[in-house]
C-alpha cells in the first residue's frame, strides 16, 4: 500500500497501562514513543553463563524505553543484572547448549553470529527456524501492534510477524519454541531456574516462594529478561551517524550522497518507512516507522527449514510464511513483515526474513532492480509493494553510496 513520508505516517502516542503493557491512542503527526530520557552511553561487552555480569553499563534504563516494573533506579540496575544473566545461561534449553544470547550476540548488534545458513539454529543442530533472527537492539522502542483505520496500516509489534505486544512477552516463546531452546513446558524452565547460579538473587527479587509457582516463576524471569533488554546496552544510540546529527563527526562525500538518496523521493525513497530525521521531541531517528511491508522477496531454495521431517514442517518445500497475514487473520497482510531498523544493518547480515540476501549491497540492489533485473518471483505476489520499490533507476555508484551511508548507522562509532 502506499505511503507518503514517514512524517505524514498518523501518529499514535503509547501509553503505559495499568497492566504493564502499552496502548496506542490516536494522534495527528506520526509514531512518538515518549517513555523516558536518559543521556548516551556506548555498548558494552558480553557475559559467559555463570559470570557475573557487567553492571558498569547497567545503571539507568535506555531513553524511549518503558518504565520498570520495579520503582528507583537501584530496583531497575539489579532487575537488570538479573535478566543479563537469565539472557547468557545456556543452561536453560533443552538441552543445554542454547541461551538467548546464542542467536542474540551483543558483539554484532545481538543477532545471530552464526552465517553458516540463512535461518538460525536450535539447539538440536537438525533444527532451524524459517526465519532470520532480527536483531534485538532497539526492540524496546517497538510500540504494540495496532492498526490506524485511516491509514489502513497495521503497525508495531514484537517479531517480525507482530505477534506479540511487549518484550515480556517476545521473551517467553523461544524457550518453549523446539525449534529453539526446545523446553517441554514452563516447569522444566523453572526447574533450572531453581538450580540456576543467580536463583538466590531471583528470590530476592520475586519472593522465596516464587519457584514454588511456575506461571509466576516463568512470567518473572521474562520481565528480567525485559529488564535487561531496556538498558542502554541494547540502545547506544553511537553511530556515527548520530555524532554527525550532534555536530561532532562529518560525513565523507559519498556517505552525504547515500543520505540525499536515502531521503529523496524521487529517488532511494527509503526514508519513507525508514525515517532518518530527528523526531519533534528531540530523540534520534529510529530508521523505522514500524509499518509492514511485503517488498517482494523470493522464496529461499537454501532454507534449511524446507528439510526439517514432517512432524516440524508439515508442509516441506511447499512451507510459505504468510508472516503478519498469520497474526491477524488476513489474507490481505500475507507476506507483509515489520519494518526492520536500519540501524547496526551492517552487521546483521544475511538479510530479509529468510535470509535470502548475504549481503547489505544486494539488498539494496534488489530494491532498485526487483521489477527490472533477473530475480526470481515473490513468494506471495498478490500483496507485494509496487508503489515504492522495484525500479528505482539508481546508478552503480548511487548503490554504492547509499551502502556507505547505511554503514555509517553502525553503533560504536569513535573518531
């Protein structure tokens, strides 16, 4: 479908609720996320299962991240290390070997590290997931999934598809997912969690009983885990495009050509769903407007998920990910997924939702030749995006700069 600038996309303010979760209230401008501000810090480095965790980084929520559940800082800091260390322990699936922090690795953004196949690993290593891990830096910032009647456009929600409203809840489902962490049922990861080197701390803060009531136990840990996501280790906002937006750094010649590109209309168009200015109440740009677009994007022959014995797919090579179309119940959404972040894509490769791309340039080529080069078909044509992509008429050099200016959106920039 579509959709005019970002900065005319209709707005929706989130609002934290009663229940901890958010709701979007109509606006007038486009999508604001006003839940906090707190000053920049650069990323921070990893965690062995077991360790004691770095903390040095830990000791304030990230901007535009949601409120804790727990009231003042010091509450927010040990919920924090907590979750930090239930992220690392590769004691928790089934069995042990995988954590979240196994396809979530700090080092490159926290995705999947591992570029031996387009979809990730479980921790059977005959399994794989259909899709790409996405990154989770940023991910706080994602709004619910709700859907503007006046704009016709469903946005928001965690994993690609939408399928869940907050990152408590996106935190539950990989360890019960056999194609991840593979844990039978809630018990068997509160059973670890009882045994698990933090499990003192973890009664300290949920209470000595709290093994004693698995639902309780296992809603907890995914608020720690929440915790830890909301930190500024996961949001650094300390690319050097940002240090260009604060006057401290400047772009070199093809890296300011990248960025006219990116914003012209008439030409890459990308900050159309991909905003990259300043937003009205002063936070940077989230390179993201959080919509759902199905760009077009080929079925992937080299899925490994294709291969996977009946009992996990069903379906074989015939297997379509309808993506957001599954979450809402609407042939119309088949084939559309969330508006990725552009920021830290330099490091996130393979790209799309099954990995069909290895790298960022043919990407972006894809973009500006989709209807007009040799590619193969779209998996689901019926609801691809004609309108915004396909035949951008770039030339070579104009690929090549706006690559630049997209790995100018890496964070840890020093110059």
């Amino acid at each position: 479908m579509p959709r005019e600038h970002a900065s005319f996309i209709r707005s929706a303010w989130i609002v934290r609720t009663d229940r901890g979760s958010f709701a979007a209230m109509p606006g007038k401008l486009h999508w604001v996320i006003r839940l906090g501000w707190v000053g920049w810090l650069s990323s921070g480095g990893g965690l062995a299962c077991g360790s004691e965790p770095d903390t040095t980084k830990l000791d304030a929520p990230a901007r535009g991240a949601s409120e804790s559940a727990f009231s003042g800082a010091s509450a927010q800091r040990r919920m924090a290390r907590l979750g930090e260390q239930i992220f690392n322990d590769t004691n928790l699936s089934t069995p042990p070997g995988q954590a979240c922090g196994t396809c979530h690795a700090e080092e490159i953004s926290f995705t999947d590290p591992d570029d031996d196949a387009p979809t990730s690993a479980g921790v059977l290593e005959d399994r794989f997931g259909f899709r790409n891990t996405p990154m989770a830096n940023y991910t706080s910032f994602v709004p619910p999934l709700t859907f503007d009647p006046e704009e016709g456009l469903f946005v928001g929600g965690l994993f690609l598809d939408g399928r869940a409203e907050s990152l408590e809840a996106q935190a539950a489902l990989p360890f019960l997912n056999p194609l991840e962490m593979n844990n039978p049922d809630r018990a068997s990861v509160v059973a670890k969690l009882k045994h698990a080197p933090y499990r003192h701390e973890f009664r300290r803060q949920f209470g000595a009983d709290i093994f004693e009531h698995v639902d309780d136990a296992y809603e907890s840990m995914t608020r720690a885990i929440a915790a830890f996501e909301r930190t500024r280790r996961f949001q650094s906002f300390s690319s050097k495009y940002d240090a260009f937006l604060a006057g401290t750094a400047h772009l070199t010649r093809q890296e300011r050509l990248g960025l006219a590109l990116f914003n012209d209309p008439a030409k890459g168009n990308c900050a159309a769903c991909h905003p990259s200015v300043v937003a009205e109440d002063g936070s940077p740009p989230q390179f993201t407007d959080f919509t759902y677009d199905n760009i077009g994007v080929p079925k992937n022959p080299d899925n490994p998920f294709y291969r996977l014995p009946g009992e996990l797919n069903p379906e074989g090579v015939d297997f379509i990910d309808r993506g957001l179309g599954k979450t809402v119940g609407d042939p119309a959404e088949n084939g559309k997924f969330r508006v990725s972040s552009l920021r830290n894509v330099a490091l996130t490769a393979p790209y799309t939702h099954n990995g069909y791309f290895p790298d960022l340039r043919s990407v972006v080529d894809f973009y500006n030749t989709r209807d007009v080069a040799d590619w193969p078909a779209a998996e689901l044509p019926e609801t691809m995006n004609r309108d915004e992509l396909g035949n951008l008429g770039l030339s070579d050099r104009e690929v090549d700069a706006l690559v630049a200016f997209l790995e100018t959106l890496t964070d840890g920039y020093s110059d």
